[in-house]
C-alpha cells in the first residue's frame, strides 16, 4: 500500500495560498477552486480566495461578511454560498452567497 500508482496520479504542488489557513471550506466554481474563511491561529478569518489551475495561482476575491471557520459551502446554480461555522465568540446560524460568483479575472 501506498504511493502512486504506476504511470502517475499521486499528489502534485501547486502554488502555496495567499494566507495559512484550517477550518476552511472550499468548493469549485467558476472553473477553479474557491477558499473561504477558516482560522488562522489567532482568529477566524474573513478572506476568500480563489485558485486558477490554469495559471497555478491564487487571487483574492470579495471577504466574506462575516469572520467564521468550520462552516459549510456549497454551489447552487453557479452561486457559492456557506453557512453555519464558528466566528471567533459563537457558532453562527447565519449563512450568505456571493452571486455572480469570484468573477473573471
């Protein structure tokens, strides 16, 4: 057991993330790979980002409005919303979508 399998399809870099974070969620959309939230060892984050496999890089994308880490994401007809998570004080009920999604870039 272990390692990849022959001819490939084992673990590959890609270029590192803007900010360190855990507890983050991350759902693709809009052709890449969409970060939002998490903690970062001293508080619950509010930053998005989104990863472009194409270009190998990570850009920053619109803040959520509102810090929270160990929260859900999902995509519903191209729209990324997230809920629930843990803002730092409390476990939150709320929940917000990003319409238009992260946007060209």
């Amino acid at each position: 057991g272990g390692g990849a399998p022959p001819g490939g399809g084992g673990w590959e870099p890609v270029a590192p993330m803007n900010a360190a974070r855990r507890d983050a969620a991350a759902v693709w959309v809009d052709g890449g790979l969409l970060v939002t939230g998490g903690f970062d060892g001293k508080e619950d984050m509010r930053s998005a980002e989104w990863y472009d496999p194409a270009k190998d890089a990570w850009r920053q994308v619109k803040d959520l409005g509102a810090a929270r880490s160990g929260h859900g994401m999902a995509v519903v007809r191209g729209t990324p919303h997230v809920m629930g998570g843990y803002d730092g004080a409390r476990y939150v009920d709320e929940a917000e979508s990003m319409p238009g999604g992260v946007g060209g870039g």
